[in-house]
C-alpha cells in the first residue's frame, strides 16, 4: 500500500499503519492550504472527487483519469488536528459519487461504504466496472437500495446492505450523449446528467464549442423507460435534500449544464420543467467531449447557505428555488482553481480541487491535488463576478419567441448586444423579473438596423432578478449576448505584504529568480533553480528543494538540476512585441495584447520568463509583458476565449502549481519572511508561495498598445484582432498619415470566436486625432478596424 506521509516541523511516531506523521505544532497554512495534506498518484491526474464530513472527520477520495475498476487512488479521513488517515481498504478507480443513506446510516463515498464506527465496507470493481459519478435514492426500494451511475453510462442498482449489484442499464448507446456525471431521484424519476459527445461517433469532437452542436444530455427513467429531457450538456442534478436525497417526494430538482450560448439552469417542479440561464464566468470548461468541466455542483455548505460552481463561478443559491421563487441567485466570486467538491467542516467550507496534472504540463513529475480551506466571510472576495452569455446566438427565431429568463442579478456592469442577419429592421423587446415571481415588465425596445448590431449599457441602478428579451418579428440569426464585469475587483496595493517580495518591474532592486518545478517519484517536493545575477555579469545558480514544511534546503543533486535545465529551462519569449503590442499566434490565427512596460521586450538580468504554464488541470496561465492571463484549451476555445487575471508588473521568473499552492519565483535578494514568502535556510533565496486566486489582488488588468502603429495598411482589410475584455476605462486614438479623410470601421467580436459586427465608424480628418473613450461597462472579446484607403494608420487603446 502506498501512503504519503506528513512531513512537518516536528515528525512524531502515531499509532496505526495506515496513520499518517503529524506534527507537535501547527501546520504549515498558506492562504488556505495545508501543504501536509496534498495527496498524489501514479497517473497523470490526480483530483479530489468527493468531500464529505462524517463522524467527525473529513472523508476524501482522489481519483485518476480513465479507471474504472481500480488504481492507486486512496480513501482518506482527514482528523480535527488536521492529521491525514490513509485507508488500507482503498481500491482506487475514477469516482467522483457521494451519498449518505439515511435509513442505514452510512457514508457512500466513491466504491466505499463507512457506518458510524469507521468500518469501511467495498462495493467490488469486478461487480460494477465502471467510473463512478453519482449515487442515488432508489425508486422502489430505497430503504435498502442505491443507484450508482457510472461515466460510461451504465447504472447499477446496490443492496448497501449486502452489497448485491444488478446492471440495470449498459452503456447507454441508445440514448444521446457520453461521459456521464451527476444523478438524482426526485418527483418518481430518476434524473442523469452527461456532458459528452462520443469521439467515435462525431467528428467534430475537437472542434471549438462554438457551433450549435448536439452534445450531452439531460435524460430521466421511471424504473422502466428513459426519455431524453434536453441535448445539452449537463453535469449536476441535487435538491434540496442534498447528498441525502430528497426526503419529500414532491420536492424540487436542480440540473445544471451549459451549451455554446451560456449555463444552463432546469428545474423540475410539479413534474414539469423549466429552463433559465446564466453567464459563464469561464470558458476553460467549454469542450464538446465534456471532459474539462469534472464535477461542478450545488451543494449544501451551511445551514443557510447553498453553494452553486459552475464554469468558475461560484453562486450563492437558494434552498427555495422553485417556480415562482427564483429569486436569491446571486453570483459571489470567479475562480481559478479547479474545485471539484466542498463542503461545511469545522466552520470553513473545504474545497477539494484538482490542481496539478501532467496533460500539458511534463515539468510536473507528479500529478497531485490538495484541499483549499476558505472562511465563509470571504467567499465573495475569492475573485471577480465577471462572465458572458446569452440566450441567442444566431438563432432564427419566430415573432413572438421570448428567450427564457437570464439571470440579470448580482453584477455591477452589464452590457447587451444584439445582433442579427435579417434584410429588414427588427426590434427586440426587453423584459425584467424584479423579484423572481415570474411577473415580467416591459423594460424598453431596441430597434436594430438591417443585418445591424446595437448594444445596450445598463445602468447601474436598473435591478431585476431577471431578464428576457421578446422577438417582435421573425429574426434570422438573431444573436442576444450579455457581457457582465464588476466595478471593484480587488485594488493592487503597493504596501500589501502578501506580496511586498515580489520586485517591480522598475525596481533597481537585487532580485533572485530562476525556475521551479513539483519533483516525482513519490518524493513530493518542490525543485528550485535559483538564479541570481552577479556584479561581472556572469549569473550564478543554487539548487533547492521543499518538502510540505515549505522550508527551502540546499539540495545538491546535479543530474535533477540537468534533467529540469534540459526540459525546463526558459531560453525565449512565448510571444512577439513590436511597437504597437505584443503578438501570440495560435494555429495561424494572429492575435494582439496590451503592452505594460518596455522593460519586459527584454529578458530579466537572470534570464526569460516562463510564458505559458498549466497551472490548473486543463486550462493555462499566461504571464506576458507584465500579465496574467487565464487560457482554455484549443478545444475550448484557445486564444480566442483568453481573459486577463491581473496585471502584476513584477519580475516574476516562473510558476508553478505544487501541493495545492501557486509558487512563483522571481523575488527580491533581500525580501523578509512573511506568510507568502519562504527564504532559504542559507539566506541565499527565497520563493512566494498562495493559491492562484491571491492573483486576482495584484490589481485590475491595464496596459496600452493596439493593432496599429503608422502602420501601412490596405482598404477592407482587417487588422488583427486586440484584447478588449477584462479591461476597464477604455479610451480609442485614431490617426493617419493620408492627405485627405479616412474612414476607420471600427469592429468587435461580441462572442469571442470571431463573429464581428460593426461597433461604429469613425472619420478621421488629416493631421488630426480622433480621441474616443467607450461607455462605463462596455465590454467586448476583441476589437480591430479597417480603413477606406491605404495610408500609415494608428489604432491604440489605453486600458486603466
């Protein structure tokens, strides 16, 4: 059996085989995590599927991709003194279910089965080969009877009392969609969820999800048939009785999924379903073969107090929800972590996350996961409530359609735009829910132009629960798309000790950078090539490592320093810069960001810094030219669905994700220990240590820069597209070099996969500056223009 031992400042012998080391004092805490309790595998990824308190203790599984009998995951029992049991019962396998069934008072967990005196019981993978993503409250014979629902779509009904299994369904290849998740008895159905498509079956499985195509589903079976709900992508179905189950039959059930357009929202009342929808706070999660997304859900983490995740958002939702009641959902924070599931243990909601994979990320020797430990209080500060969507996107619609309802609450700026391809104008009725009772009011009427684009900058003080918009005629490609951001995303503060070791950019500071890296081989510890410029010029190198005490030690072992230099060593810039901006370009596709300061054209007196980097499963960060940037996958969407986190304006070296925890290297020589930075034992270096949503507090994105810079350009071709989202207070220059006028079309794309419309023309007189600054709260993915005539033309944007 293979355990992972808790190494901390003072180890101490603690009875039982299958009992982790722990400490005589505190553990080491950095913004939430306790590095101790990081757990490994041998696959390449290793999340945390399910958390659930029980007798006292948190129970956990991890999970790794593509097993569905057994692997080398384990159950843990994490302890009140934050001591971690390593279960000797443990099998493995993919599984992400949790149940606890009431009238045998027992913990289901993954294959596990846990009464009230910690005997673990093993539902066996022989019986039931399959990736276990739900379980559920029986139909008939729930007194005794669970349905578990595997990835692969079968179901299976369990005696819990004598372990029996019955394969009740096969692999579903008769119903839409693949790669199961959540199930849910509610309302005398049984409701699942999937968010695939087969790979095999649709060859469009690799393409970006920015098509209307059929993928996932949203089914119900009544203990003999199954009917298909919706083809959507779904991924959580829960009620109000929570990983217990409904206790009154006739209570609610809650599914959420998304689709190309936004998240969606069902809800099953009186037996019938209704449908609203929500911005994604992300589009990391977007993929047609669903598998990016893992196991968003609602949950339970308080007494009053229902904590929806969904596309890196978290919302607060309420218990009432139900038709008629739609009032409560308020959205609280984006993230950037990878949370899988969370719960309510000794007064902090626990999130178990999925951190670090090997997918795109071969420096990680290990993958590895770890708990994150948030106050309640401080859910809403996490991160921004930003996210886009809409209920069209090129739809034709009929006259008369009403869009189902958007959620409209919560936001402090929100933007609509409209656009369609019909030859005649059309007007778009707009409706408010102000208190969530379903009575709509007539807010106000749009006219748009033909084949036309209008926008619509709410105003502040405008509130409603809800929002839905009226066709007032027939509509070809009618697209009703909103852009939502806040107005007070966490200041960067010069004297913020969290990061006060982080040299600026125009610092003449002493600094110390170099590469880091999470070590494998079950060793657990955090590899650190530490660089430091000497006065000859020359760049002298030390080798450290970490274990989970968080304490660098000298660490002399040249062949692991060559292996990491040969793999990992940065020897150039992961994009372009040129007098207007920098350039990134993706599978030919151009693309252009904000500049921050000349200082980062060249590389630091240690050396480049490290670009790109997977630093959460499946989605990347970006550090450039100052920058922090959240990147989905190609398949999600890829450059063209990037978004900036923050601007830090720091000499940061590299990054990386190791036991749950940001590090990032690049410090000042003579930085202090706090509680994020870690200097060596030698005094010779040092490392920041948090979780990657500290990031969002080095302050809102800003930089400058455009497409053009008295750059030669030819009529009605287009420039590259620039980053607009994410960005506040954003002012325009326009000018020429022509002797006459030149007409600057101005164009935006509202969805971020390259649909432009037309934002405004702009005549630009010779010799002059056109200075235009955007409306508060307007927002767009990208912007670019064309000129009329060929001229040297300059297009350049200031972001504030």
């Amino acid at each position: 059996m293979k355990r992972f031992p808790l190494t901390l400042l003072v180890l101490a012998a603690v009875a039982g085989a299958s009992m982790a080391a722990q400490s005589e004092t505190q553990p080491v805490e950095i913004s939430g995590i306790y590095p101790h309790l990081a757990v490994f595998n041998n696959s390449r990824e290793c999340g945390i599927g399910a958390v659930v308190p029980w007798n006292g203790k948190l129970w956990m599984i991890t999970y790794p991709p593509h097993k569905p009998q057994e692997s080398d995951d384990k159950l843990y029992a994490v302890h009140p003194d934050l001591t971690q049991e390593t279960r000797p019962e443990s099998v493995g396998g993919t599984h992400a279910n949790r149940m606890v069934h009431r009238e045998t008072d027992q913990l289901l967990i993954g294959r596990y089965l846990i009464d009230r005196k910690d005997n673990v019981r093993v539902l066996a993978p022989s019986k039931s080969p399959a990736r276990l993503t739900a379980c559920a409250r029986h139909l008939q014979e729930p007194e005794r009877k669970v349905y578990y629902f595997g990835m692969e779509g079968r179901l299976y009904e369990v005696d819990v009392k004598t372990l029996e299994v019955n394969q009740i369904t096969g692999m579903l290849e008769d119903k839409p969609g693949s790669h199961g998740k959540g199930a849910y008895t509610a309302q005398d159905r049984l409701v699942i969820c999937n968010n695939g498509t087969s790979r095999d079956k649709n060859k469009y499985w690799r393409m970006k999800p920015t098509m209307p195509l059929a993928a996932g589903a949203l089914a119900e079976f009544n203990g003999e048939q199954w009917s298909t709900v919706v083809r959507h992508q779904f991924c959580e179905a829960t009620g109000p009785g929570g990983i217990y189950g409904n206790e009154n039959p006739a209570d609610p059930l809650w599914a959420t999924g998304w689709d190309h357009r936004s998240v969606i929202l069902k809800l099953l009342d009186g037996g019938e379903w209704h449908s609203f929808r929500l911005p994604k706070g992300s589009y990391t999660y977007d993929a047609y073969h669903g598998w990016y997304t893992e196991w968003p859900r609602i949950r339970r983490v308080a007494d009053d107090l229902l904590l929806m995740n969904m596309h890196g958002m978290f919302y607060k939702f309420p218990i009432s929800f139900s038709r008629g009641s739609t009032a409560g959902v308020t959205p609280l924070a984006f993230h950037l972590k990878m949370v899988v599931d969370y719960c309510n243990w000794q007064d902090r909601i626990v999130f178990g996350c999925d951190d670090a994979s090997q997918f795109d990320n071969p420096l990680v020797g290990q993958a590895q996961s770890n708990l994150w430990f948030v106050e309640r209080s401080k859910l809403d500060g996490i991160g921004p409530e930003e996210g886009w969507g809409g209920p069209w996107v090129r739809n034709d619609v009929k006259a008369g359609t009403t869009t189902v309802p958007f959620l409209f609450h919560g936001f402090d700026r929100r933007v609509l735009h409209l656009s369609h391809d019909s030859t005649h104008p059309v007007t778009f009725t707009l409706e408010l829910d102000r208190r969530g009772t379903g009575h709509w009011e007539k807010y106000r009427e749009i006219e748009v132009a033909p084949e036309g684009y209008e926008y619509h900058v709410f105003p502040p003080e405008t509130k409603a629960w809800w929002i839905r918009l009226r066709a007032q005629e027939n509509i070809m490609g009618a697209t009703a798309y909103f852009h939502y951001s806040e107005a007070t995303h966490p200041a960067e503060n010069a004297d913020n000790e969290m990061f006060t070791s982080l040299p600026r950019i125009d610092s003449e500071a002493a600094m110390c950078g170099g590469i880091v890296r999470p070590r494998g081989a079950d060793l657990g510890t955090l590899q650190y090539i530490a660089r430091k410029a000497q006065e000859d010029g020359s760049v002298k190198e030390l080798q450290y490592h970490a274990g989970p005490d968080v304490e660098l030690e000298r660490f002399d072992n040249p062949g692991a320093a060559e292996w990491f230099k040969e793999r990992g060593d940065v020897t150039n810039f992961d994009f372009k810069t040129d007098e207007a901006s920098i350039i990134l370009t993706e599978k030919g596709q151009r693309y252009r960001l904000p500049r921050s300061n000349q200082a980062y054209d060249e590389p630091f007196e240690v050396g480049y810094p490290r670009g790109k980097r997977e630093v959460v499963t499946e989605r990347s960060l970006l550090n450039c030219h100052g920058t922090f940037y959240e990147v989905p996958r190609y398949s999600a969407g890829g450059l063209a669905r990037m978004r900036p986190v923050c601007t830090h304006n720091r000499r940061i070296t590299d990054f990386c994700s190791w036991r749950g925890l940001l590090v990032m290297a690049g410090t000042k020589a003579d930085a202090k220990n706090n509680g994020h930075f870690r200097r060596s034992q030698d005094g010779k270096a040092g490392l920041w240590f948090g979780t990657v949503d500290d990031l969002w507090k080095l302050g809102k994105p800003r930089g400058h820069g455009g497409p053009w810079l008295e750059t030669k350009v030819e009529p009605d071709k287009p420039s590259d597209p620039y980053l607009m989202t994410g960005y506040d207070h954003k002012t325009m220059k326009l000018s020429h070099d022509a002797d006459r006028n030149v007409e600057f079309t101005i164009e935006v794309d509202i969805l971020g996969n390259d649909t432009w419309v037309t934002y405004d023309v702009f005549i630009v007189p010779s010799g002059e500056t056109v200075d235009y600054h955007f409306p508060a709260g307007y927002s767009a993915h990208w912007i670019r223009a064309r000129v009329d005539r060929p001229c040297s033309a300059t297009m350049q944007l200031t972001y504030e």
